[in-house]
C-alpha cells in the first residue's frame, strides 16, 4: 500500500505517461518516475506550456541511465534540451511530445565528480 496521497499520484502518473508514451513509441520503454509541473511554463527552458518532468531513476549506475534515456529519446524522437546547469551536474535531459503534452525527461549520465574523491581510501600500514 502506498503511504502517501502524493506517492499515489505520482504512482498513477507515471504508469499513464510510460504507457502512453510505449503506445506512441510502438515499442516498451524503459520505467520512468513522473511529475506534473503546471508551473514550467515560467522556467527558462520552458516555451509557455506545462510540462510532464520524467526522471530515470538516479540510483542506477549512471551507463544504464544513459541507456534507458537515449532509448526514450530515439523511439519518440525526442530532442536534446541540456541545459548548461544540468551538464555541470552531470544530467542530460530531452524534450518531446507526448498525447499532445510536453514532456522533459532527465538523468544522471556522468558523476560530478571523481570516484576516487567519493570513495574512502584505504590505509595499510
């Protein structure tokens, strides 16, 4: 059962856009994490409509998010919207339409920094 009234919604989202977006594709899709923003219109990249913001699921080593992103955008022919904010983050994200909505997809394609600097160093002595 779900915990929230919130994660209900966004739960019932998502399966609506990655099903809608599969039927236009013609092909199954990678699952994605759905959000409505009404207010992306007042956002720089906007063009004046609302928009649905997917997200591939950050968790997921950065290649496969970069996978599952590129299928999305190549099977609904979606087109590049990086921002210069989201390269130095290490995303990437493409715009597209779908069921004649907007709609933005994201992920993480590249750490913002080194692994080494992450990851605790052993010490032998």
């Amino acid at each position: 059962m779900t915990e929230s009234l919130t994660m209900a919604a966004i739960e019932n989202l998502s399966q609506t856009v990655n099903s809608y977006a599969a039927a236009a594709a013609g092909v199954p899709l990678p699952h994605v994490t759905w959000m409505w923003d009404c207010c992306g219109r007042f956002a720089s990249h906007a063009t004046g409509a609302a928009e649905f913001c997917g997200t591939i699921h950050p968790d997921i080593p950065e290649i496969e998010a970069n996978a599952q992103l590129m299928k999305w955008a190549m099977a609904l022919k979606m087109v590049d919207a990086t921002t210069d904010r989201e390269a130095a983050g290490g995303r990437r994200a493409f715009t597209g339409i779908v069921g004649d909505s907007r709609i933005r997809l994201t992920a993480v394609v590249e750490s913002a920094c080194p692994a080494t600097e992450t990851q605790p160093l052993m010490i032998i002595s």
